[in-house]
C-alpha cells in the first residue's frame, strides 16, 4: 500500500511538472555544445533542466522543485546530450533552495527561481562548464538573439513519442515587456524576460528551469508559456538579473561565489 501510494505522488508530481513548458521545434544539439545543461531528475525521471552556475550549484526554476519531497529524491545529470542520460554523469543533491516568496498554492510566475547545491565538485572539462550569469539589471536585452535548451516534448501531448532522444535547442528573439503584457492577463513584471514564437520555436510542456543564454550570459530560466505550446503567445522566463543579488547571498551561506 505504501508503494502504491508513492507511486501516485509520484505520477501526480510528474504530471505537475509536465504541464510546464518544453521545446517544440528544435534542433539536436552535440555534444559540449551547451556544457552548463543540467537535467533535473526526481526519482530518476526528467523533470525539468537547469544550468550549471558553480561546480556546487544548480540554478533552476522554484516550480520543479516540491518542498513535501525529500532532498535525497533528486539528481542531477550533466555532460551529456542524450535524454536516457547514458552519456551523463549524476549528481546527488545537498541542499535545495528556493526563493522565500515563490507561492505553491497560487502560481503567478514570481519569485520562480531555486538553487540547488551538490554534494560533491563538478569537475569542469571541454563539455562541462558554468555558464556566465548578468552583474546588474541595466541590460533589457530586447531584441536579442537567445538560445534555449532542453530535453522538453517537442508537441504538448504527453507521449513518449514526443520525447526527444537528445538534447533540443532554439534561437528565439528577445521581445519587449509591453508586448508581452498585453499576451497575458495576469502581470508580467520586470523580474520577468519574455522571447517571440516566430516560426513556431517555442519552449513546450517541461523546459521549466532551463536556462535562455544570450551571447556566453543566461538571462532567464524558463517560467511558463502558453498551454499550447506558446502558438500565440510570447515564453515567459524570471529575469536572472532581477535576482543577482538573491543568488549571491544563498551561496555565500555556505561560503561560496560565482565563478565569475
């Protein structure tokens, strides 16, 4: 009985998690084309990505992560390009930290922002490494060209089929914050970043927590979208400029820093 009934938590979580965005339309990446991707892993399924920020720490999306389930439940996968993550190397997790103010009982994509901090170094080589975060919240980066990577469905229909066997990535062009309030009804505010769907490229059904680069820097973590896969309306991701700060101070609890 106790085994059936964490079976269900576990495919109620899933399916939580699946209803967030995931990448239609991509490209396979190669290997050591994005080192700082991360794959977060709940019971050894993929839920969500993530982004190599330190070789202790894990920058991700508060969202992925449910504060009923133990540590010990996650890991996470890095080096590799493949979804099975044959070619990757796992990680146990230490500490999970996520923002203070993100709400679980009411979603508004604010404060959708979690560290999470490994046990043991990442050994960084030619197909790991930290991507570069932003030092202030100057830059709007409206207009620019980002790419986003993940191991998303590339349709919003929960079958393995729509299962990516390797690692998918899109450019997408940054959009200002105007056009993208008038997409939702619900506030978009300056912790958010939003990128068009021109072409139908779009972040898809679990890409949640995955990082959006622009030139060697990540500006946004991957929030949500539309619920068909963004066909109409802009993705939407929290603003990593808007919590330098807040980053900063949960790694110097225990005495680190950004490498850069």
């Amino acid at each position: 009985m106790r085994q059936l009934l964490f079976n269900i938590l576990l495919l109620c979580v899933l399916n939580a998690v699946w209803g967030q965005p995931r990448i239609r339309n991509g490209q396979n990446a190669k290997l050591g084309q994005f080192p700082y991707q991360a794959m977060l892993l709940l019971n050894n399924y993929n839920v969500c990505g993530g982004s190599i920020i330190h070789k202790r720490w894990i920058l991700t999306a508060a969202h992925c992560i449910k504060k009923t389930l133990n540590v010990d439940q996650y890991k996470i996968a890095i080096g590799g390009v493949k979804s099975n993550t044959k070619d990757s190397t796992k990680y146990t997790v230490e500490a999970i930290v996520r923002h203070e103010e993100f709400s679980d009982s009411f979603y508004d994509g604010l404060y959708d922002i979690a560290l999470m901090r490994l046990k043991s170094d990442i050994p960084f080589n030619k197909y790991v490494s930290p991507i570069k975060l932003p030092t202030n919240n100057s830059n709007q980066y409206e207009n620019d060209l980002a790419v986003l990577s993940g191991w998303g469905l590339t349709r919003n229909i929960p079958d393995r089929q729509y299962e990516p066997k390797v690692l998918q990535y899109v450019f997408m062009r940054i959009v200002e914050k105007r056009y993208c309030e008038m997409s939702y009804n619900y506030g978009i505010r300056d912790s958010h970043i939003c990128t068009s769907i021109d072409g139908g490229k779009s972040a898809c059904s679990g890409d949640s927590g995955g990082p959006l680069v622009v030139g060697d820097t990540q500006v946004g973590i991957v929030a949500f979208a539309d619920d068909y896969c963004a066909r109409s309306r802009p993705v939407v991701y929290s603003r990593v400029s808007f919590y330098i700060s807040w980053i900063k101070r949960q790694m110097t609890v225990y005495k680190d820093s950004l490498p850069y």
